[in-house]
C-alpha cells in the first residue's frame, strides 16, 4: 500500500496548532521526529506491514501529528472503522477537542462534513467513524467489543492497565482489509504491557518497532553562541556519552553532534531527565 507523504504533509500544512513555543500557527513545518515516524509507517505500509508500535521520547511531535494522520486516514478512506484509544478520559477529552479543532480549521476543500461529533465519536459523511475509548490504568477488559476496527490509534499506551482489554482490542483487528492502520505510540514506563508489545513488533514480520529519540528534534540543540553551550559544551565527551553516541551511530544511523550534547548536559543538569 502506498502512504502519499506528501499529500498528507500539505493536508498537515492546512492544520492549526498549538506549540508550546510559538503558540498557535499552521503545521507547516514539520520537526524532524514527525518526518521520520511518518516516513517509516509509509516505508512499512509499502511492504504491506500495518501495525506499528512507536516508542518515543517526550514532547517530539508524535502525539499531534498521529491525531493529524487519524483524520486524514478517515478523510480519505470511506466507510472506515476507526478508533482512538487514551490512558485517560482527561486525555479522551483533550483529543477529542484537538480533532474538532483541527476540522475548524480547515478549509472546505480539505475536509470531509461532519455528521456529528461528542464524547463518544465522531462522524463524517464519507461513513467513516472514531471511536473515542479510554483504557484506562486499571483492569476494566471492555476494549473493542462489539466494535470491528480498521483504523487504531493509542496513545500513551504504556500507562494502560488492562491486559484482558488490550487483548479483546486486537482481537478485534481488521486482518484483511487494505486500508487498514494501526498505531500505538508511548513513552517508556518500565516493563509493562507496551514494552512486550515493542519487543514483539521488534521481532515480528507483519509489524514495525519504530524508536524515535529526542535527539532526532532539531530544536533540542544549543546555539553555539548561547551560555548553554560555552558552559556545558567542554570539547570532549565523557565515556558513558561516547558509548551512547557509538550505539545510536550503529543502530539508528545517526551522529550526534556537540550543539546536542550541550542541550543534553543542559537539560539534565538543570531540568531534569524526567523532562526528555
């Protein structure tokens, strides 16, 4: 199957969002974690993989635009069966509101009409549907039944707490169906029901582990000129940073350079690795 990247980056520049460093604009420019994600569920859908598990670091862009490419799987394929799933019915209502702004925004030749839009779904009159469910942090086993599913996005994941609903969501799976996508995106949370979901996707033929670490966002990098990086960048890396930076070179293809190592120095000695 063919993901058209870009026509789905010049839907994205259509959308409104809010950042947090540039308050509202258009996402028009893209950060570098978004592209890859987006580029490595087109590059599985090619090789007629469907299913991806997203393992990312803190604020990169994942979230917003996974809830961009939920609507746009929908706008574009009738009749779809969707669902978007979140840890919380906080979150629920945060996501719900983000896809409603996200249609407001649009000019009509972009989007499908909505037929109607509360706490529980959201419908368009190409026939296509999401489902708003919340898993919960605690056992509830009421995921996805009832409900034939060809279209899934969960987010957070790892703080979902209900093995037996997990269970019935995927059961529930769409297998044949062409347009089909699932997604499950998350940070890290220890070893838990996402990190089995990640070690298999790791090692399975029809889905994809996906890794995205903060160090693939352009902006997480110092000025050369900035304090941040005059005091924290020394001109040499400490034993632990060289095998780290040796290890994303051979497994992700990436160099990590000092503006970042800086940023890095910076952040965990002044913000806090809880913060990345």
């Amino acid at each position: 199957m063919k993901f058209n990247l870009s026509q789905f980056y010049q839907f994205c520049s259509q959308l409104k969002i809010e950042t947090k460093e540039e308050g509202l604009r258009k996402m028009d420019n893209l950060l570098g974690t978004q592209t890859y994600v987006m580029q490595e569920i087109a590059d599985g859908l090619a090789e007629d993989i469907h299913f991806f598990v997203i393992l990312k670091g803190r604020q990169l862009g994942i979230t917003t635009i996974s809830l961009a490419l939920d609507l746009y799987w929908h706008f574009t394929n009738n009749g779809l069966g969707g669902t978007l799933v979140t840890d919380t019915e906080e979150n629920r209502d945060m996501f719900r509101g983000t896809l409603g702004a996200y249609m407001d925004g649009l000019p009509k030749e972009y989007k499908i009409p909505m037929l109607a839009h509360n706490r529980n779904s959201l419908s368009l009159k190409n026939r296509s549907r999401i489902f708003y469910q919340v898993a919960g942090l605690r056992a509830k086993g009421s995921l996805g039944r009832g409900k034939g599913i060809t279209f899934l996005h969960g987010t957070e994941t790892s703080s979902w707490g209900d093995e037996e609903g997990l269970a019935s969501l995927l059961a529930s799976l769409a297998e044949q169906n062409p347009n089909r996508l699932y997604i499950f995106e998350s940070t890290a949370r220890g070893f838990n029901m996402f990190h089995d979901m990640y070690v298999t996707a790791k090692k399975a033929r029809t889905q994809r582990a996906i890794f995205c670490g903060w160090w693939r966002n352009e902006l997480y990098m110092a000025d050369p000129e900035s304090s941040v990086y005059k005091t924290y960048w020394d001109g040499k890396m400490t034993g632990e940073e060289k095998e780290w930076v040796r290890d994303i070179k051979k497994l992700y293809n990436f160099e990590i350079n000092s503006r970042q190592l800086a940023w890095w120095r910076w952040k965990m000695t002044e913000i806090g690795r809880a913060h990345v």
